[in-house]
C-alpha cells in the first residue's frame, strides 16, 4: 500500500489512534483524557502529532461513537436504492433527535425469505465535518467514518458461532456501554446505548438491562437470543457474577480486551462500505469544489471529444503516427489542467480546515501556537519574545529570537521558517519578514557574518 495508514477509535470519549504497517500496529497513542467537543479534538491529535508520526495525506479510518449518534432499525420493502434512499431521507428529518442538520449513513439487511432491512445512522453534520477538518489539519485524510456497528458485523462471522445463532453484544467502555444484537453472520439488527460504563457498582444495572434487551428482541423479532458476547476490558471479579445472572450463556471476547482493539479491526474493513458517513457526506453535500471538480473534468471530455470530432469532420482520421501524437499531446496537456485542478481543491480544502480549527480552537489558540513553534523551530534559533494578541478582526503575531551561525545559512533557516508559518494548519500572513530586521541591522552596522543575529517576524491569523 502506497500510504501510510491510520486508525482512530473515538468511542464515548475515550480516543486511541495508531499507525499501521503491513497491517500491524507499528505506533499507538492514547489521549489520558475524555475527549468530548471538537476543541478537545483538536488538541488531542496535536498531542498525537508530537507522540507518533502523522504522515501528509495519510488515509485514516474513524471509528465513532457519541451520544447525539443515534442507530435505528428499519425493515422495508424491496425497492431500488434510489428510492430507498430518498425514503430514508425523509425518514431522517423525522427520526432525528436532535434540532441540527443531520449527516447519515445505512447499512442493508437481506434475511432468509426475501424480507429486508436497514440500520439506518444518524449524527449531527457539524461533528462529521469537524472531526474531518480536525484530522486534516494534522495531515490525516478521513476515507471511513463508521459507527461501531460496522465493526461488529465485520468481526462476528471470524468467530465459532452457529448460522443460527443470535447474538448479544455487550461492548463496554469507561463511561458508556452499547448493546447490540446481531446475527452470526454479523448484521447488526438493534442498538442499544446505556449512559453508565461496566464496574463493580454497576454490573447490577448493567445485568438487569440486557437480560430486558433479551426479552425485546424476543418480542420484535420472534426469535431468542442465544448467547451473550462481552466485549471490553472487564474486570475479572465480574466475570463470575455476569455469567450466573446473564439469562444465556455468556462469553468473554480476549481480543475485545485490548484497548486497541476497534483500531485494528477498522483498517480490515472493506473500502466499499454502505455505512460510511464519509462517502455518503460527500455525495450529499455537493459543494464548490465538487463543482468545480466536475467541470474539470467536463472540460477535459468536451476538449477530446472536440479533437476527435475535429479530425472526423476534416476528414483526416488515419493511421498515420502523427495525428495519433498530436491526439497523445492534446490528452497530455487535459491531464496537466486536471492535475492543476485537483491541486487547487487541496489547497482549498486545507483553507477550509485551517478555518475551521481557529474557530474552535480561538481560545487555546496562543497556546496551540507555541507548541506548533516549538516543532518548527530549529536549534540554530532561539526564540526570545512570542506574543499573540487578538485584535479586531485576526490574531496578531509577534516573534522575536536570535539566529546562530553563517550568515547565508542562517537566512536560509529563517526563510524556510517563515514559510512554514505561512503554510496549512495556521497560513500566517507575514506583515514583517527577518529579512526587514536584518537591512536595519544592516544600516547600523550591527549584522554580522558569523554569530548570533536578531530577527523579528510580524504576521496575522484570520
């Protein structure tokens, strides 16, 4: 694979990314606090940064789970998924539990007898969208976002489960526990989300709620649960009390025990999944750069049929080797203007996200800022004064230090410095370069070809 890959689990504020190679864990990071908003987003993947390598344009899977995620279990008739889909779009505005615009995503069912269903995802649009500026801000370029669902149904069919089995899926967590049942094969038929976690003062509770899901999905599905699968790092001294009060038989998943777990088994998941919030936020919500993307690559069809509407109509349509290069060239030159496209939507998607991360960052941002100065920074500079205030309408930002060494060297290391604060997450806009302070040092007699020089760089954050 040609780019490095990521996993995160962000799963009821408990938040884990690790990089993959060859489909292994080669680095792991764990946030030591809950992650609930998006500024706490925000910080946690600039600690990432400083903990592991975060490739540019590195492909990420998201796992995530929040308590404005909602999971509803539809059956419907067989229709065709154009018409599905503008149903279930209805039935979004309808279902949803919250008064914001909704991004969604669904995951079809097909049973024995031709009966069909959809688990249909539902989660503000402003968390897809931020948790996707947030990553990109880091270099991380989100290709799947899906509920925890998608996990299961894709680990379940690895186990030693009967056809006919109907399961119970307990996966706990700190501060949450989901419940879900699902087939052997791994569809995933009812989800349910408990506002407490699994410990010695809830096991009780936790008990007493699943052994009601038993007896509901007894009711709506017609069928009995045949087992109970815990899932999570549980405490030894509940395994006893859980598989006496638990009314199936119970068992504990080992590999669900490793906090890293969901990391792992979200880079196995096919690239082409149905419940994606990603695929389905972009085909929903066309935006300008989609636009633009498409009249791209409208212009390079129009161009090449023209050519060869061109060479017909002339009638000049022959084998002979130089009409076919001049075809070769004029594809050549249609691919250069996509590319120069395709270029320019990057640059502005990461404007976008540069946006967004100071809008929900515009607090902490001094603070983010001297940790993103103290990766750049070089060890020939020293950095002696950073002062960053907020004006009207931008932050204004103030550095001053000193350089060491030759004196082209030294320009070399600033300039390179300053270009850097220029670029994608924070595009400073420099109102006052090194260079300005070293033509007064100039004047005065003051710069020196060897040793240390002051500079000054004065810029603002919009």
């Amino acid at each position: 694979m040609s780019r490095t890959r990521y996993a995160i689990s962000w799963l009821y504020g408990e938040f884990r990314i690790a990089r993959f190679h060859r489909d292994e864990i080669a680095e792991q990071w764990e946030s030591p606090q809950q992650v609930e908003s998006y500024a706490d987003l925000v910080k946690v993947l600039d600690q990432a940064a400083q903990a592991i390598v975060l490739g540019d344009k590195g492909e990420v899977t998201v796992v995530h789970e929040h308590d404005l995620h909602t999971h509803e279990y539809l059956e419907v008739p067989a229709m065709k998924r154009r018409d599905l889909e503008k149903y279930l779009h209805r039935r979004v505005h309808q279902d949803k539990s919250f008064d914001e615009e909704a991004a969604w995503c669904f995951h079809q069912v097909a049973h024995a007898g031709g009966k069909e269903g959809v688990l249909l995802h539902l989660l503000p649009k402003r968390i897809v969208k931020s948790t996707v500026a947030a990553c990109g801000a880091v270099g991380l370029a989100p290709k799947q976002y899906v509920p925890l669902t998608e996990i299961i149904s894709d680990y379940l069919p690895t186990l030693d489960l009967d056809a006919d089995d109907m399961v119970v899926v307990v996966a706990c967590f700190k501060a949450r526990t989901e419940i879900i049942i699902a087939l052997a094969d791994g569809e995933a038929l009812f989800v349910r989300e408990l506002n407490y976690g699994l410990s010695a003062s809830t096991y009780e509770r936790l008990v007493t709620d699943v052994n009601r899901t038993l007896r509901y999905g007894r009711q709506q599905l017609g069928r009995s649960v045949t087992r109970a699968l815990m899932m999570g790092d549980i405490n030894a001294e509940l395994v006893e009390p859980l598989e006496k009060n638990i009314d199936v038989p119970v068992s504990f998943d080992e590999q669900a025990a490793d906090p890293y777990f969901w990391a792992l088994w979200a880079t196995k998941l096919s690239g082409k999944l149905s419940a994606n919030f990603i695929s389905v936020f972009a085909q929903k919500n066309i935006t300008a750069d989609a636009v633009r993307r498409v009249a791209a690559w409208s212009t390079a069809a129009i161009l090449l049929v023209t050519t060869v509407m061109t060479l017909f109509t002339g009638g000049l349509v022959t084998h002979r080797a130089d009409q076919i290069r001049g075809i070769e060239t004029r594809t050549e030159e249609v691919r250069l203007l996509i590319d120069q496209v395709e270029q320019k939507l990057w640059e502005g998607r990461l404007k976008q996200d540069h946006l967004g991360r100071l809008q929900a960052t515009s607090k902490n941002l001094p603070a983010l800022l001297l940790v993103h100065l103290g990766r750049l920074t070089p060890p020939e500079v020293t950095l002696t004064k950073v002062n960053v205030a907020r004006q009207a309408s931008a932050w204004q930002v103030l550095i001053n230090g000193t350089v060491a060494g030759d004196l082209r060297e030294s320009a070399r290391i600033l300039a390179n410095l300053e270009q850097q604060l220029s670029e994608p997450p924070w595009q400073i806009r420099l109102s006052k370069s090194f260079t300005d302070t070293w033509m007064q040092q100039f004047a005065q007699g003051k710069l020196r070809r060897e040793g240390d020089n002051g500079f000054e760089i004065i810029g603002e954050l919009r």
